[in-house]
C-alpha cells in the first residue's frame, strides 16, 4: 500500500466512521433448535450462534465468516440449550432443562448490553461504554490478532492447556502436571512480565512483546507470513494437544495449518492415551497397543488408550517384561526424576521387573546412559524406526 493510499483511507475512515460493532440489547437468547438464528458483528465478519458438532450435540460458539469457531460458551448442549443474555447483564449458557452450564458472572455489575466487534471480540459493557467482560480476556483455545494474551493466561483443549508463564516461557502442559513443550524466549532478562503479552500479527508472526521490546521476540512465523489478503490467522490449542496457528480465507469454511509447536504429533504428551504407542502410518500419526496382550479401550477410538488383557495383579509371580524396539516411554519434566537410574539395559529391564509399582521402563540409546522406570499411573509411549532406545512393558507372563 502506498503512503498516499494510506493517507487517503485515513481520510474516509475519519470522514465515514463506521460502527465497528453490533450491539445486542439484554433480554435476547439464542437457541440451539434454531441454529440458524446468529448475532453479528457489523460487516458479518464474526457471529455468534448455536453450532452442531454432531448429531443433537451443540455449542454456542463465535465463528469467523465461513463458519470456524474460535471461542464457545462453556461445554456441549442438546437441541434444548440457549444462550441467554439476562436482563440483569449475565450472559448464560442452559441446558435443555434449564440449568446453568456457563455463566459469564456479570450479573448486577452494571452490564447494559454486549457487543460483537468485528475483530471477533464479544464484550458486555456498561451505558458508560465500560468493559465488565471480554471473550478476548476469557480465552478458552483460540487467540486472534489483536487478542492480548498475557501472562497468566491459559488456553485449554480437553486435558491440554498452554499457558504463558511467568518465568516468561510458553508451555503446553498435559493435565497440568506433564510440561511436554516449553519455548523459552530471553525475558527473564528484562523487567516485569507482568505486562508482557503473547500476539499474534495479522500477517501471521506469533511474537511476546514487552514495554522493554520494541518490535517483540519472535516464536514462529506461519509458512504464508504476510502473504494473501482477507485471510484470518489464528492461534489453536487443538484437541489433539498441539498448538497451530492456522489461516482461513474469508467465507470459505476451510483451515490450513501453518505452524505447529510440536513438529512431532508423537511427542506431544498422552496422544494416545495411556499404555498407547504411538507411531505412523505414512505422515498420519496413529495409536497402537503395544503387543496382543492388550487392547483398546475403545475400539473405535485409538486415542482413549489400551488396556491389558490380564491385569498384572491377576498373575502374582508370573509377570514379564515385553519387549518394545524402537520405542520410548515419553518422559518431560515435572515427571519423576528419582526414576531415572544409570544403568545399561539388562539392569534396566530388570529393575522395573522386580518393582512392582514399575508399569514399563525405557533404556535410552541416546548416549545418556540413563533408564527410566515409569511408576505413574499413565505412559505414554512412540515407536519408530528412526528411535534407537528400547523399552519395556510389563505384561503377564503366560500371555505371551
Ligand atoms: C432457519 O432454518 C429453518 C429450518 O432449518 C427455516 O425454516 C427458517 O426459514 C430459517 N430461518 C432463517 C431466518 O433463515
Ligand atoms: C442505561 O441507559 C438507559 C437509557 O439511558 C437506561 O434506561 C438504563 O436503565 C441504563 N442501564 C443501566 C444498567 O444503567
Ligand atoms: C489428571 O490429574 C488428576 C489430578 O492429579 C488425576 O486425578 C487424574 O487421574 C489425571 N488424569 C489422567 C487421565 O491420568
Ligand atoms: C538470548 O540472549 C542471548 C544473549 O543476549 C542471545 O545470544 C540469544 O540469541 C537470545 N535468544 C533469543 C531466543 O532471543
Ligand atoms: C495487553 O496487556 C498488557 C498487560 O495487561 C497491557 O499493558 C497492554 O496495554 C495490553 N494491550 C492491548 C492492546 O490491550
Ligand atoms: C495405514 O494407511 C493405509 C492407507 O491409508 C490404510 O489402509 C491402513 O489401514 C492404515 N493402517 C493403520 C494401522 O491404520
Ligand atoms: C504362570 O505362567 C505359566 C505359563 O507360562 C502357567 O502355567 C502358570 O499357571 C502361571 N501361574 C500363575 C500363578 O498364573
């Protein structure tokens, strides 16, 4: 764009300032059985309504123009669910027997009627224009450009959340006790993180910026950085436990990953349930179990994880290690390190035997020496010819 385009749009914005939201007056609601019926923001860029996910499943979401979500209202509802906005400034979510499932709790603070801007962002606010709450300040896994996402703040998808640390570090963390990725950036350097937040441009750079940096540390720049126009990027914590940033052309319904935190599907902390293995079929990343003697605890779901066929309290004196080649139990931080030994791999294998809160245990092959015994109640497991370690399951003896 040109300095006198710009200039000259400057101009009409000035002269021709166009309301750059849609207000809803209080008293309105939503219904799941009309899905058709939306709240919009001024140029239609935004709307809010009823989604159906599957049959007579439904969440009251803010889709951008072509239909994808990038924030919903607390959990699922059936066809008889409604999103109130109360005349006493609460907006709420109900089931089809009235009961609450979401509440924003802005009831008596003022609330006179919310608004959808057309950067995607629902506000409910006061006659004085006073913002009492913003979707953009309660986030649940999608951030847009112009979405501030501070410190403190977490994204969350099922058991999966990312949050911005106050260390500085971005992290994305399984059921808040497994970190499995944790970027960290050189703000510890620099003063108060309180006021730092993660952004991502429109053109599609993720960067933290803080009062101390002008043009903000770079996470990622998505593959189609600056490239196209009228096209969305936002950043997902998706459900399979990564985060992407991905791009949507207006009205077309459709997403395109650009980046994604962990390159590796395999990596990422419980994909494939506990005692799953993970692995590929081609580029797509797949959950197996790890030999016969287990099986999915939902066959038509790979990822609710395995189960073994005979529990290992069933066969007392009778248990033995499996042994898996090319294979690692996943093993992050905030795990137990008083499980890692140096041992080689006999001792390894044997030390997990002989323990009986040890489920599985991993001998590295990495150069590090180092023997995992796995004790939690979860493991999670990824196995791959290009993994030179080799690990071992506990299974009952007379199975095999
Ligand atoms: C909404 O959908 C129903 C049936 O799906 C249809 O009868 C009705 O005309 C639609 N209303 C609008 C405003 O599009
Ligand atoms: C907001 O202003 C309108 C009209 O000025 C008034 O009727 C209404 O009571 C006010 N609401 C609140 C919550 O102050
Ligand atoms: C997640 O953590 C909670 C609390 O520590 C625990 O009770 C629960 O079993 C964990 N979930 C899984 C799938 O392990
Ligand atoms: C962190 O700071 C060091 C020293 O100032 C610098 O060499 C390095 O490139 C920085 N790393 C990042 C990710 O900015
Ligand atoms: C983002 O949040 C920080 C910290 O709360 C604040 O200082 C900054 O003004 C906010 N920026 C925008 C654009 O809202
Ligand atoms: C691997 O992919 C092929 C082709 O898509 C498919 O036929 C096969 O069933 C897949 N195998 C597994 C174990 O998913
Ligand atoms: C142990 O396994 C052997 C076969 O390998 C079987 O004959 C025996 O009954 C098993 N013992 C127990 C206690 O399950």
């Amino acid at each position: 764009m040109t300095l006198q385009f710009l200039c000259f749009f400057l101009f009409l914005a000035t002269f021709f300032s166009v309301p750059s939201s849609a207000t809803i007056p209080l008293g309105v609601t939503l219904y799941a059985s009309t899905p058709n019926q939306t709240w919009s923001s001024p140029n239609s860029t935004f709307s809010i309504s009823f989604i159906s996910t599957s049959p007579n499943v439904y969440t009251a979401s803010i889709t951008y123009s072509g239909g994808v979500p990038i924030w919903t209202a607390g959990s699922n509802v059936d066809s008889g669910g409604a999103l109130h906005l109360l005349p006493n400034g609460a907006l709420r979510l109900t089931d089809g027997t009235g009961a609450t499932l979401w509440d924003s709790d802005t009831a008596n603070r003022g609330v006179s009627y919310a608004s959808l801007e057309d950067s995607g962002e629902l506000r409910l606010l006061t006659n004085a224009s006073i913002v009492v709450w913003s979707s953009f300040d309660n986030p649940t896994d999608t951030i847009l450009p112009s979405q501030n996402f501070t410190v403190g703040k977490v994204l969350r998808s099922g058991l999966y959340s990312f949050s911005f640390l106050r260390s500085g570090n971005l992290a994305l963390e399984w059921n808040e006790s497994v970190v499995y990725w944790n970027k960290g950036l050189n703000f510890t350097l620099r003063a108060n993180l309180t006021t730092a937040s993660l952004v991502l441009q429109a053109i599609g750079i993720l960067s933290v910026f803080d009062p101390t940096s002008t043009n903000g540390d770079i996470v990622a720049y998505s593959s189609d950085y600056a490239e196209g126009s009228d096209i969305l990027r936002f950043l997902r914590l998706d459900s399979d436990g990564n985060l992407r940033i991905y791009s949507s052309a207006r009205g077309s319904g459709t997403t395109t990953i650009r980046w994604a935190a962990v390159s590796d599907q395999c990596e990422v902390f419980g994909y494939c349930g506990n005692l799953g293995i993970c692995g590929y079929n081609g580029s797509y990343p797949i959950c197996e179990c790890p030999s016969q003697d287990f099986e999915h605890v939902d066959a038509n779901d790979g990822r609710k994880g395995c189960r073994r066929k005979v529990e290992i309290e069933d066969c007392p004196g009778n248990a033995t290690m499996l042994q898996l080649d090319h294979a690692v139990f996943l093993t992050y931080p905030r795990e137990v390190f008083s499980q890692t030994f140096f041992v080689g791999i006999s001792a390894c294998r044997l030390n997990c035997l002989v323990s009986p809160p040890c489920v599985a245990a991993t001998s590295l092959a990495n150069g590090s020496g180092l023997c995992y015994l796995k004790t939690s109640g979860f493991v999670s497991g990824y196995q791959g010819p290009v993994i030179p370690s080799t690990s071992y399951v506990k299974v009952c003896g007379s199975q095999a």
